[in-house]
C-alpha cells in the first residue's frame, strides 16, 4: 500500500486522526514538562494543602503534602508514555524474533516456540507480573522489564501466522532460488510483509502497559514515592474522597483519555492498512455508480442485465 494512500485512510477516520492528536498532545507535553510544569513536581508545601482546583497559582489544586497537582500530572506523563514505549519495544522485540524463528523454521522448533507461548498465556498476566515485582525491587526499570517480558506472545502468534503464509508465495520462491540466506529472506523479504498487524497490536500494546504500570502504581509495586506518576497520584487520593476529590479526578481522567485516545488510533491504523476495506468500498463505489447512471424510463429486464 502506497503511503498517500495509507494517508488518506487514516484521515477519513476522525476517531483516530483525535486520538492521534491527543496522543501527539502527550509527547509534547512531556517533553516540555520541565517548562509547562509551573511547580516542582515533588517539593511539598505544607501551608498549601488540599487547595482545591481554580486557586491562583494551583489550577488543579494541591495535595496532602501541598504538592501542585497539575505540576505532577505534567511529570507523571513522562513516567507513563515511557513505561509504555519500553515495555511494548520489548515485547515487540521478542515476539517479532521467536514469532520469525516459529513460522519460518516450523516442525519441533515452532512446536517448542508455541508450547512456550500456551504456556505463558495460561497465567493471568497481572497475576505474574505482581509475583515478579513482589521478589524484585519494585522501579520503573523493573516494572518496563517486566511488562515487556509478559506481553510477547501476541506478537509472536501474529508473526508466526504471517510467516506461514507468505513462506510459500512465489517472491520467497524465487528469491531461495537465486541462493538467498535464510537472514535474508526473514529480515529483507518476509518480516517487512508481516509488520502491519504487529504495528497495530503494538500501538494497542502502549495504552494497555499504561494501564498495568498506573495499576502497579497504585497498588504500591510500581514507580516509588516521590516519584509522579498517575497511579500514584490516584493511589494518594482514594483517602480523600470526601475531602479531596480532585486527587482521584483529574489522573482518573488523564489515564482514561490517553488509554482511549491510544485505542482509537489503534483501531484506525487497523482498518486503514486492511486491504478488505479498500475493495468493500470500491465495489460499494461501483455499484452506486450504476444505479446513478440509470436512466428513469429504463426497463426491468436491462436494469437486471446492468446489474450483472
């Protein structure tokens, strides 16, 4: 598919082309923390606390330690696109290797590839990932480590299927023929005919680790006080509801809009890169122009031959 093409798709879809504008919001949002934040993110002020939002100088408000909530929003955006990008890169990574190795090799080694893989899903995700952060010292590197290496086997499943279906089309042929190495037939001829479906499942994949690292965050395994990010920031909320209601609003609403902002943007690269959906609508096309060209008086007999 030609990149104006894929474009132009995109575009037409105005749920993705607003997600991928929130989400281009949050890069440059977090980028420019250092001069959009108009506090320290973690400096407290005790004479400042539970302001509540529209304070001059605190938009929205403050916290238990006096601390500027919007300052710790700002911050904890870079905590959560970054926990988000490293972990899908990982996961990516993996699946995309043993995914290539399972459908080009196939026999014991793609049996022993997804055995591993049935294996890996037969554990509830947060399940294990909450075992694993209990035993390790809970970080951000850890948490990225361990999303990334509990996520794969999507990945490796979707590789391996577009694997064993382009293996044996005619340009593979013809490229073993004229004495390719297998390297070069996984790394210059199949993997970039396989990536679509993983491009999609990856950018999925980022709003689903934010999820889990703001989960981990406010159950007290993920990133570590002082540190902003938005599971904690809602995790210190949920004790002051009554009191403070903004400590649980503004990161519930920040985690909600960037998850769903992530999902629409991974649904219309979806359906932009299916090639389905450009022949459903060329023939919708087709057919519309037909009843177009009709003339009024034209007979029943002619209008079922131009059908045909």
């Amino acid at each position: 598919m030609k990149l104006s093409a894929f474009v132009r798709k995109l575009l037409r879809n105005k749920l993705a082309v607003a997600g991928g504008l929130v989400v281009l919001s949050l890069f440059v949002v977090s980028w420019l923390a250092p001069t959009l934040a108009p506090h320290e993110p973690n400096r407290p002020h005790v004479t400042a606390r539970f302001k509540p939002p529209g304070t001059p100088g605190h938009v929205l408000g403050t916290d238990s330690l006096g601390r500027d909530v919007l300052s710790r929003l700002i911050w904890g955006s870079r905590i959560s696109l970054k926990v988000g990008f490293v972990a899908v890169g990982l996961a990516t990574l993996i699946g995309l290797t043993l995914g290539s190795i399972a459908g080009y090799r196939g026999g014991l080694v793609d049996a022993a590839v997804m055995r591993l893989c049935d294996l890996m899903l037969c554990f509830p995700s947060m399940f294990l990932i909450l075992a694993v952060i209990a035993v390790l010292e809970p970080s951000i590197w850890n948490v990225m480590i361990v999303i990334g290496l509990t996520g794969w086997m999507g990945v490796a499943r979707l590789v391996r299927a577009e694997f064993l279906s382009l293996k044996s089309r005619d340009f593979v042929l013809a490229s073993k023929l004229l004495g390719a190495s297998d390297f070069r037939l996984i790394w210059r001829h199949l993997l970039p005919n396989a990536l679509t479906p993983v491009l999609v499942t990856a950018t999925l994949g980022v709003a689903e680790a934010i999820l889990t690292e703001s989960a981990l965050s406010f159950l007290g395994l993920g990133v570590q006080p002082p540190t902003a990010t938005w599971g904690a920031i809602l995790s210190d909320g949920k004790n002051y509801l009554e009191r403070a209601w903004w400590l649980s609003l503004y990161p519930g609403l920040a985690i909600l809009v960037t998850v769903l902002s992530y999902n629409l943007l991974g649904e219309g690269l979806r359906e932009a890169l299916n090639p389905h959906n450009a022949e459903a609508r060329q023939a919708f096309g087709v057919r519309l122009r037909r009843r177009r060209a009709r003339r009024p008086g034209e007979p029943a007999w002619q209008r079922r031959c131009s059908r045909k």
